[in-house]
C-alpha cells in the first residue's frame, strides 16, 4: 500500500510539472507575441519570473521542507510528521496526507510568532540580515534554464528568467552577497556566541569560493562562454552528441555533459556549494555542541527567512549543476534537435505541440532537480558533522589544489582536441578512478579485515591463543606474560 502511494504521488508531481512548464511556455510566446506587436520586448522573461522563481522554485523548496523530514524518518526508520491533520473537511479529517499540513502549520506559526529584538541590537542591520541571506541565494535561478530554447508564434522563447551574457560571474557575485546576510547576523545580535557563529560561517563561505570558481573554470574553457541560457549557452551546447547513431528518427550517443568532460570539476563545484549553504556536514557554524548559530536571537518570520533561504539554496544549487553539468533540459544520451525535428511545422496548432514538447523537456529538468535535491537530504543525514579545522583544510588544502591541476589538464587537452572527444575519454577514465576508489575498502578497513582473518585462522587452528589461553587458567584467569611489570 505504502508503495502504491508513493508511485501515485511520484506521478501527480510528473505530471503537475509536466503541465506547468506546458502553461509556462504558451503564456511565455503570447504575452512575447502580444507585446513585440506594440513595440515591446522581454514579455518572455516576465512569465518566467513569475512561474519558474516565485512558483516552482518557492514551491519545491517549502516542500522540501516537510520532505526533510519525512526523507530523514523513512532513512532512520522512523515515522516521521504525520500528526497535523486536516480534520475540518469530512472525508480529510482522519487521513495524514504525507505530512503536508505541517506546512501550513509550520507558516502560520512563523508568521504569528512575536519577532522578538535584543534591546542591544542594531535595529537596522538586524532587520537587514534575513533580507539578505534570502535575497542573493533566490536570485542566482535567474540565469538557469528550465527548458530548450523553443519557437512559437514565430519569436524565441528562451526558458529562463533572464540571460545575460556574463551568466556564470553574475553567479559568483551575487553568491558572495549572501556573507552578508550571515556576518550582520551574528554582529547586529549583540550575542557572544551569535558573532561566533557569524564569524565562523563567513569565514567557511569565503574560503570555498575560491574552489568553487575554479570548478568550472573547466567548463568555461571546453565551451567558450559563461553564459547558461539560450542557444548558445552551455545548457544547449551540451545536447550535442559526441559519439550518435540513427535509431529510427532519433539520435542517441554519448552527449558532452559537463559531468562526463569534468567529472572532478563537477566533483570540486558540489563539494564547495554544499559547503556554501552551511549544511550538514558543513554545519559547524551551528553546531549545537560547540556552538549555537548566527541567527540565535531571530525568531517569528525572521528565523523563518534563514530557513527558508537553506531550502531554496538547495532547489538552486540542483538547477545549477543540472544546466552546467547534467544537460539542462535535454533527455540522457538523446538529441535534443532529433525529437523537435519530428514535431509538424507551421499554423496554430504546432505552436500547441512545440509547447507540449518544451512542457515534457521542462518536466525532465525539474525531474532532474529533485533527484539532486534527495541527493543533497541524503548526504545531509548520512555524514556526520565535520570539524572546523576539517572544513579549511578540505577547502584550502584538498579542494583547491585538485582544481588547478584540473584547469591546467583541461586546458591541455581542450588546446590539443577542439572537438572535446579527448577531454570527454580522460573524463570517463576519471569516473573510472572515482569508482575504484569508492568501492575499494580503505587501509584501515583492510587492517580490520587481515586482524579479523588472522584471529579467526588462529582460533581454527588451534594455536597461539590457546597456550596464552590455558597459562592464564592455570594462574587463576590472569595472562603470565604481564608479570614481569611486577620487577
């Protein structure tokens, strides 16, 4: 029954998606249509603000909310959040409905619950630091494309909320506006351990900045651009095909996916993202043990913007590697242009179809987004919490190195193959080592395995421990062999 339920709430989030970016897309070409018939320009990007950020983005991540838990209970074998109930409706009273009324719960409270100001604070800056932190994490989706780039109504429709040549730098500025939000945090509290908390935080996220721009330093050269959205940004440079055959009238081979030229820049760029959004096992700027956080003293809608930036910084970070590393909208090792060129051409009604084709390419990016973002919620209840000393030393000493010898390998075999087939080889053999050493058990395991061997071989055989064994017996079950402390 349990598996019944999931698979129909798996496919009714398909579907909605799958229906959503259909209705994105037609409203997108009309109001674009409408307004170039009076002289206007960018009505395209008006409907993607509204239905990609203020929705889908905002959506996904207050279910992510309640998803947390629930994810975190099923991997620990728990219940989870099932007692808030919708018991005003008749036939809803008595069903749990996953949890999710939790959600409306969890809003009225924050939005009810007095907004509460140490006397020493700066008023102004204290407000000012909520804003902050969610501000630069929801704008950084507006450079990422949820969808090819399609025609309807014979005008362009890219399927982003903006494209602006300097995509990926837009990125990395607007990312370091969030130290802001957490460094006036911790001071504007006029709490001791707040400022800690702060000082803690802003120093992790400044010091993994640096290997999170090299990352993709990689990506930047095997393509030329910085730019994600569009025909000529590296979401839709990556439905290429290296390697493809005809079957029937699709074509399907090996695509450049970022993930498959830089594994190890995808490697370094989720790593230093994730260290980013203060996350466990990055947490230790609110590490309850040591240290209780920045935002100690915010309460009501306040604390709820912290929090709720975290989710939305999670939704983003999945957008973001899912455009540069994992084709964008494109379907896995299947040209993107094979399955347009079978759609008709011409009149109304094709603009319907082109529609219906960019809502299931949209659904399959969104689709990818949530599986990323169950990727990150398992690995925030998986690891345990690092040390501090443990995160700088990732950050300066681990990650930093490994991407500059990925730029300088990169760059080499870019300039010696233009047509990136090499750089795409040296990538598998990377996934190869990646794998190798993630399944091959590491020395101390190995010790452990050889010391369990030798003890079980030795008890079989009847030798070593038994005399130890029997000479202990005869003293009254204390070992001989210690007596000689006694001199």
């Amino acid at each position: 029954m349990r598996a019944l339920n999931v698979s129909i709430g798996i496919a009714v989030i398909i579907g909605s998606l799958f229906g959503h970016m259909t209705v994105t897309y037609l409203a997108a070409g009309w109001l674009e249509n409408l307004l170039q018939e009076h002289g206007l320009k960018g009505g395209g990007f008006i409907v993607n603000i509204l239905s990609l950020m203020l929705a889908v983005v905002m959506i996904i991540a207050t279910l992510l909310t309640i998803a947390e838990r629930k994810w975190s209970a099923l991997m620990q074998d728990r219940i989870g959040p099932n007692r808030a109930r919708l018991s005003i409706l008749p036939v809803l009273g008595k069903m749990p409905l996953a949890g999710i009324p939790h959600i409306l719960t969890d809003v009225f409270k924050m939005l009810t619950k007095e907004a509460f100001r140490p006397a020493g604070a700066n008023a102004f800056l204290f407000k000012l630091a909520p804003m902050l932190a969610f501000a630069p994490v929801f704008a950084l989706f507006a450079i990422v494309p949820a969808g090819p780039t399609l025609t309807l109504w014979g005008k362009p429709i890219i399927m982003a909320p903006a494209n602006p040549d300097f995509g990926l730098l837009f990125m990395f500025a607007i990312a370091s506006l969030a130290v802001y939000g957490t460094s006036l945090a911790g001071w504007s509290s006029n709490n001791k351990f707040a400022l800690l908390g702060g000082v803690r935080a802003s120093s992790q996220m400044i010091s993994y900045e640096v290997a999170l721009g090299l990352s993709l330093v990689g990506m930047m050269m095997a393509f030329s651009t910085v730019r994600l959205a569009g025909d000529t940004g590296m979401a839709a440079l990556q439905e290429k095909l290296l390697w493809s055959t005809k079957v029937g009238g699709l074509e399907i081979g090996v695509p450049q996916w970022g993930f498959f030229l830089q594994p190890l820049g995808f490697l370094l760029f989720f790593a230093a993202a994730f260290a980013e959004t203060k996350r466990a096992p990055f947490d230790t700027p609110e590490g309850e043990s040591e240290i209780v956080g920045y935002f100690i003293e915010y309460s009501g809608m306040q604390f709820g913007m912290f929090m709720i930036s975290e989710f939305v910084e999670v939704v983003v970070l999945s957008g973001v590697l899912v455009a540069i590393f994992f084709g964008g909208s494109s379907i896995p090792f299947v040209s993107t242009e094979s399955v347009l060129a079978l759609l008709p051409t011409g009149g109304d009604w094709p603009n319907h179809t082109t529609a219906l084709a960019g809502g299931f390419f949209g659904m399959v990016f969104w689709v990818k987004v949530v599986l990323l973002c169950y990727l990150q919620l398992v690995i925030r209840w998986t690891f345990p919490r690092f040390r501090y000393d443990q995160i700088q030393t990732l950050g300066w000493q681990i990650l930093l190195p490994i991407g500059l010898a990925n730029v300088f390998v990169s760059g080499a075999l870019i300039l010696w193959d233009p047509s990136l087939r090499w750089l795409t080889l040296f990538g598998f053999a990377e996934l190869a080592v990646i794998a190798f050493l993630t399944v091959t058990p590491n020395r101390q395991k190995r010790r452990e395995a050889e010391a369990a061997e030798h003890d079980h071989g030795g008890h079989g055989h009847g030798g070593g421990h038994g005399a130890d064994d029997h000479a202990a017996d005869a003293h009254g079950g204390h070992n001989p062999v210690p007596a000689l402390d006694a001199h």
